[in-house]
C-alpha cells in the first residue's frame, strides 16, 4: 500500500497547547475540504519534500507515492537521534489515508513515538479505525462563516464524541476570521460542550493572512469571543500561530 505525502520535516509545533514541543511532521497530500484560509498544497505532488537538516530549507525530493516500509525507513533516518517528542500527522488531511495509516501506526509505535493527529475533526468513522494507536487529537471545529463551506457540526460533535470515548487527549481548535459569525460560534462552543464536556480545552487561533483572504480579526474582537466562550467553558485559550512568526515550517 502506497500514499501521497507533501513534506516531511522536523520542527517545532506551532499550534495549540502543545507549542514550542519538537515534532517531525508528516504531511498528507489531499483534502476533502476548501476552507478560505487554507495554507497548504492541497493537490497530490509528484514528490516529497524532505527536510533532512532541520531549518536548513533544504529538500530532498523523492518520487511519491511511499510504501508504508519506505515511510518507515525516512522517519527512523530523521529520527533517528530521537530528537523529536512526537510524530505529528498532518495535511492535507491525513485521515483520507485511514487504510494507510493502520498499516504505518503499529510499527510507529512500536518505535515508541508519540502520535499527534492534526485534523478537521470530520471524519469519526476513519478516526474510529485509528484511534487505538493516536495519543494527541487536535481537532478543528469549522465554521462555516469563516470556511465560506457548509456547516459541519454532526461530523465534529460524533468526532469529539469518539475522542471522549476512547479516552484520547483531544482539544478543540476554532480558527477565526473578522469574518465570524458570534452566533454560529456561540453554536460551536454549545456543541462542544454536550460532546466533550466542560473540560475541552478550545483553543481559539486568529486567521493568519491568507492567500483568498485578509480577514485577520482584531485584538478587541478575539477578547470578545474568549469572554463570550468563556461564559460556557472555563478553559478558552488564544493561540495564534507561532510557527508562522518565525517564519518556520
Ligand atoms: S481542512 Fe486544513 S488542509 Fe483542508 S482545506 Fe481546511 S485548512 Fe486546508
């Protein structure tokens, strides 16, 4: 079984409660979402872009798609001074490759690592045929008035639901624009609540400028929001995307 990666590289997480921890990222080419602030490559590349000198900006190319035994072989080279605290699965979205990833998961942890699942936190049925090997879920919650899509609560609140149930560490990861709606995300903060009750950590991350859209939200805005979120769950956190400060991958 062979699938489709972007980039594989190790840095420092950028996102979410786990900022700053040392990551080797391995990104999935493909998505089955078009959310207006989206910043990476959705379509399949005809190779991979491996970083093998962290920050050093230069990549190796190797032809996709990878076996599951040649992904092996890259991570255990990258790794291999067990410089990086977890393996972080992103994309694209990287539950698309769900039959890929129960092949690639036993031996990766068999290694030991630590698996962090970045996603939309749509997809619970893919989720559900991997869960048992993923530590971290960072799961996004969208709304529909910043993604410019259609509204996909049912999918986050079972996603959620799933995470809970399986007893995953898991928080929640609203990205938003000027654009937001308050309402919609006041619906948002009610649905994660009833799925994965009061204890949910919501990270909520200002829209970095995109290509498709400028809509950064202003300072008086987010402490708007938080205080609005804040009156339904007790740990509201903002977190904007550091990695991007630094002008790091
Ligand atoms: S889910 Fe993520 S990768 Fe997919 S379009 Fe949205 S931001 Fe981009």
């Amino acid at each position: 079984m062979k699938t489709y990666l972007s980039e594989i590289f190790s840095s420092v997480q950028g996102e979410g409660p786990h900022v700053g921890e040392r990551h080797l990222f391995v990104r999935f080419c493909g998505c089955h979402r078009a959310c207006r602030f989206c910043d990476t490559v959705g379509e399949r590349t005809n190779t991979v872009l491996i970083e093998k000198v962290p920050g050093s900006g230069q990549f190796e190319q190797v032809p996709n798609p990878l076996s599951v035994e040649q992904l092996m072989g890259i991570i255990r080279e990258l790794n291999e001074k067990k410089t990086n605290r977890r393996i972080s699965l992103t994309g694209g979205a990287p539950l698309l490759q769900a039959q890929y990833l129960q092949k690639l998961l036993p031996p990766l942890c068999g290694d030991g690592h630590s698996i962090y699942l970045e996603t939309a936190g749509d997809m619970p049925m893919q989720l559900k045929s991997i869960i048992e090997w993923i530590d971290i879920v960072a799961m996004d919650v969208k709304l529909s008035s910043v993604t410019k899509e259609k509204n996909t609560f049912p999918a986050h609140w079972q996603f959620l639901k799933t995470c809970r149930d399986w007893d995953v560490d898991v928080f929640t990861k609203l990205v938003l624009s000027a654009e937001t709606d308050e309402a919609e995300l006041i619906q948002a903060v009610e649905g994660i609540k009833k799925a994965g009750g009061e204890d949910t950590l919501i990270v909520i991350q200002p829209m970095t400028k995109a290509v498709k859209t400028k809509a950064v939200p202003a300072g008086e805005q987010l402490l708007r929001w938080q205080e609005m979120a804040g009156r339904l769950m007790p740990n509201v956190r903002i977190i904007p995307q550091t990695h991007k400060m630094l002008e790091m991958l």
